[in-house]
C-alpha cells in the first residue's frame, strides 16, 4: 500500500535509529515519525519487517529499508565513500560495537575486565581521532561522520568522567559539535510509543 510521506520506524536511543535519523534530517526528508516501544512492537512494524528491529523505513513507492546505512545512503542520495571510510563504517559496526557492548554491560562479561574492553574501544578512538580535520572527511559534515557518532556518544557516555580526562582534542570538538547543534536537538526530540490510532507525527521541512 502506498504511502503519502515516507514513514519512519524508530526508537530514540538506538544509536542505529540515530544515525538514520540525522541522514533523514540532514536531508532535510519530510517524513511521519513512529516511535516504537521495543518491548511491546506494533504489529505495523513487523508486518512490514520481521526481523522486528529498528530502524525500518516504509517507502512512498513501498519499498522497506531495513538497515540503517540503506536508510542514510537513500536520504542522502548515495554519496561516494572511498575505501578507507567504508573500512571506518564497517570496523565502528562490527569491533568498537563489541567493545563497546562489553564496557557498557560488564556484568554481562564477568570473565573480562571492563576497563580491557575500554582499551580496545580506545584503538578506534585514536584512528577517529587522527581522521579528524575537523570532520572525517574534510571540512564538512558527512554520512561518515553521522554513521559512527552515535556509537562513540555511547561509549563515551559510560564514564565521562575519564573520557574528559583522556587527550582527544579534535575527537572531543568533534561530539560537541554534534551534540550542541540544532540537527541533534532535533533528532532527539522525544517522542511517545506509537500505536495504531494515534494522531499521526509529521516531521515536515
């Protein structure tokens, strides 16, 4: 069934919603916003997507957009990444997100000190850090920078305190400026659980 605007499946603190979300608003996409409660999902979502994670994007012409990088590479018309971001993209996706799943939950992993899983995160602080001038790719904020923000907010997130006194000058512009822009106020805008019959969210630009 066709759609009138591009419909939105999401969950503000997924940092994988996140960084679809901060394509979408880049993009300037109007689009309705439908937050989803990951313990109780609509039947919408999964309809549409079985695999009952988010972020799920519905399409005008029906197609579904189940990965967020798909989400930001359709919103932001494709963009060319070279070898090194996509090896960037993949390593943030794959080891610092085990890394970081292992500091944030040590109680998860009583096997392993978390403060070792913190060092192997920090072997990808560094590469982000020594990219920087100021954003990933050069002097402009990119699908690059969006796509692994989120994760890095996360970790840091976990103990601040230690982060503020590490030495990462340019990675620590770099979150800030991300999280005291407009783009971020807005993409993390709350929002409550949507369900069939609520007056419909439009983000409209």
């Amino acid at each position: 069934m066709t759609v009138p605007l591009p419909i939105l499946y999401t969950f503000r603190r997924c940092p994988y919603a996140m960084r679809a979300r901060l394509a979408i608003y880049t993009a300037k996409i109007s689009h309705e916003h439908r937050e989803v409660d990951l313990k109780n999902k609509p039947p919408e979502i999964l309809a549409i997507s079985p695999k009952g994670t988010v972020p799920v994007l519905q399409l005008m012409d029906e197609r579904i957009l189940e990965q967020s990088l798909d989400i930001m590479k359709w919103a932001l018309k494709n963009p060319l990444l070279s070898e090194h971001d996509i090896q960037l993209i993949h390593e943030n996706d794959t080891v610092f997100a085990q890394a970081l799943n292992r500091y944030k939950y040590p109680n998860r992993y009583p096997e392993e000190a978390s403060t070792n899983h913190r060092e192997q995160g920090e072997i990808f602080l560094k590469k982000v850090e020594n990219r920087l001038t100021p954003f990933l790719t050069g002097s402009t904020l990119t699908l690059v920078d969006m796509a692994i923000f989120p994760l890095i907010r996360q970790f840091i997130l976990v103990d601040r305190a230690w982060f503020e006194k590490q030495s990462y000058p340019r990675l620590k512009v770099w979150l800030d400026c991300f999280t005291t822009s407009t783009l971020f106020e807005e993409v993390m805008r709350p929002y409550s659980p949507w369900s069939a019959g609520d007056k419909p969210i439009f983000i409209s630009f």
